[in-house]
C-alpha cells in the first residue's frame, strides 16, 4: 500500500514536471517567435536602432561571404548602406516578411532558420526612369539565440542568398 502510494506520488511529480517544463518550453517559444516578428519588421531602411537592441554585443555576422565579428562595425556598415540607398531613392520602401520559421529549443539556446523576403518598393522618379516598381530579395536565415539576464538575444546571424 506504502509502496503504491510512494510509486504514485512519483508518477504526479513526473507529470507536474513535464507540465511545468512544457509550459516553459512554450513561453520561451512565443519569446523567440516575437523576436524574429521583431527582427523582421526592424529590417527597414529607415532605421537599425530597433533592430540592434535585439543583439547581443558580440554578436556575429554573415553575410555575402564575409564574416563581421564586431557587432557594433557590422550595425555601422548596415545602416551606411541603408543611409546610401534612402539618399538615392528618397521614398523608397522596404517591407519585409519571415516565412517557414523553425525554432529548435534548448535551455537557454534557440536555433532559428527562416525564408526572409524584402520587397523594396521603388519611388515615382525611378519608376518612370525605367526602373521595377518593387524588387524582392530573398533570403535564408538562420540564427543562434542565447537567453542573456532573463532575454533573448541574438549572438549569430547568417544570410544565405535564396534565388
């Protein structure tokens, strides 16, 4: 009788735990997915601050086959090319969409990988230049994310060219 009930209270407290730790697993889930719906909609043209908060500070880029291990040079040189072509193409819009998003969890590690697409929509003074009204660019990302004090940052991040 002793046993049955030692052997049941185990049971529950395997149960509880599972529970709990579904439910962490969940919230820590939706958190990483806000981050990404976050990280997508910072990639504008207009302004890399809200996207910077997102990092970690040493986080690592990829991009265009060049490695950037200083997040801060790495913001620097987004945001000048962004400055460039705002300056070029007053009025130009990006509008940017995260597709097929994974997310693999574990502990404070969260794996990320996404099909990223940009559409810039073009101004009237390049459109009746001859230049396309919207150009999209595609690419595949993928992401470490690391639970830093309690938030997820993001400590890797690598784009991939997709067509």
């Amino acid at each position: 009788m002793i046993k049955n009930r030692i052997q049941g209270a185990f049971h529950l407290l395997a149960i509880l735990a599972l529970c709990a730790s579904s439910a962490v697993h969940a919230d820590d889930r939706s958190d990483v997915k806000d981050l990404i719906n976050k990280y997508t909609n910072s990639q504008t043209l207009e302004n890399m601050n809200t996207q910077a908060q997102l990092m970690a500070s040493d986080r690592t880029y990829i991009a265009n086959g060049t490695r950037y291990s200083n997040n801060e040079i790495s913001m620097a040189i987004q945001t000048a090319n962004n400055a460039v072509t705002r300056k070029a193409s007053p009025g130009m819009q990006r509008i940017s969409t995260a597709e097929d998003v994974h997310i693999r969890l574990n502990g404070g590690t969260a794996i990320v990988s996404f099909y990223l697409i940009m559409n810039d929509i073009n101004n009237a003074a390049n459109i009746k230049a001859g230049q396309a009204a919207m150009t999209t660019i595609y690419a595949t990302v993928s992401m470490a994310l690391f639970k830093i004090d309690g938030d997820w940052k993001i400590v890797h991040t690598h784009f991939s060219p997709t067509k």
